[in-house]
C-alpha cells in the first residue's frame, strides 16, 4: 500500500532492469485495484497470488467494524482481484490463482475463537473454489493454499516456520500446478486439507 516504505523491495525492483516493477494498492479499496488493472491493462499474467490479510480481534468481544474490515481485505479483496485481472490471466498460457489462506479457514478443522479471521479465511475458501469451477473450463487453475505458520507480524516470533522457508515450499507448488488441482486447498509442503 505503501511503496516508498518497501526498501529491499524497491531495491530489487532497481536491480531487475524493469523485470520488477512496484505499484501502489489497496486490495480493500476497489478504486485503488481499478487503477492497478488499468495501469497494467495489457499485460499478461501468468500468475496472481493474493496474499493480503488481516486478523482482526483475537479474542474477547469482537470488534464488528473489525470483522467488516478484515472481510473486505481477506475475502471480498481476492475476489475483487482475480475479476480486474481476469483478461490479463487470460493472455497466459498457464492462468493461475492463488490464494494465500489458512488452516484455520478450514470448517472441518475448526479449533473454535478468532472468528473474524476464520470465517473470513472460510468465506475466501469457498469464493475461491467457486471460481475454480466457473472458470475452470477457461484453463484457469485455483487453489488456496495455507503457508504454515509463519514468523511474520500476525504469525508472531514463536510461529514454526520462518518466511524465506514458507515461500521457498509455496513456490515449490506453484510451479508444479497443474489443471486437474484447480480447485483444490493445499498447505505449505502441498498436503490437500479438509474443506
């Protein structure tokens, strides 16, 4: 949302001779996601991983203007996105969506508590899957896929995995998505879990 303040990332960016560019968005604000699908109008995209997310009220009293917030960042925001970015997946051979969610957006699996994140992951779960089979027959491959539990600011220090280890396994999966995963809910090591 915040580009001038994403150091390594724009460092990155100016030591990739414009093969990484940086734009500015908020996947919660549909104006800011309309301004990135015209900016980047005709470009192809092999790939749109949605990994935006918020946790909202741990525990206690929820905070429903909270809730509010965290539906539209983690479930209504994926879904704004893979439709501005619908035609540019279609120039691409390989048309795939991922969806950063988590284990605790499964129903099969629900421990209980934090439930503006999981039903929020749960919600985004089944946008997704619904996505899968409307467009599915387009060559599109979606899938949800749970990173573990990450040392990140909502993971928190004492979280299992560390980030570079997370994205190591995710991309491990995402280049081996195949069609016939389309619609499928995956964890980090890509283990199939429960709806």
């Amino acid at each position: 949302r915040e580009p001038d303040n994403a150091e390594t990332l724009n460092e990155h960016a100016a030591a990739s001779g414009g093969g990484l560019t940086v734009h500015t968005l908020d996947v919660a604000d549909g104006a800011s996601v309309e301004r990135l699908a015209r900016e980047l109008k005709n470009e192809p995209l092999d790939i749109l991983i949605n990994n935006a997310g918020i946790i909202g009220t741990r525990s206690g009293r929820p905070d429903y203007a909270l809730w509010e917030e965290v539906f539209r960042v983690n479930s209504i925001g994926p879904f704004r996105m893979a439709e501005a970015f619908h035609d540019n997946l279609k120039k691409s051979a390989t048309r795939k969506i991922v969806t950063i969610t988590s284990g605790m957006g499964s129903t099969a699996n629900n421990g209980g508590g934090y439930y503006p994140y999981r039903s929020s992951k749960a919600a985004v779960n089944n946008i997704m899957r619904g996505l899968a089979a409307d467009w599915g027959h387009d060559g599109f491959t979606i899938v949800v896929i749970h990173p573990g539990w990450v040392q990140t600011d909502m993971g928190g220090r004492g979280a299992s995995l560390t980030p570079r280890d997370s994205v190591a396994a995710m991309r491990k999966i995402f280049a081996r998505l195949r069609p016939s995963d389309n619609g499928k809910f995956f964890d980090y090591r890509g283990s199939e879990i429960a709806w």
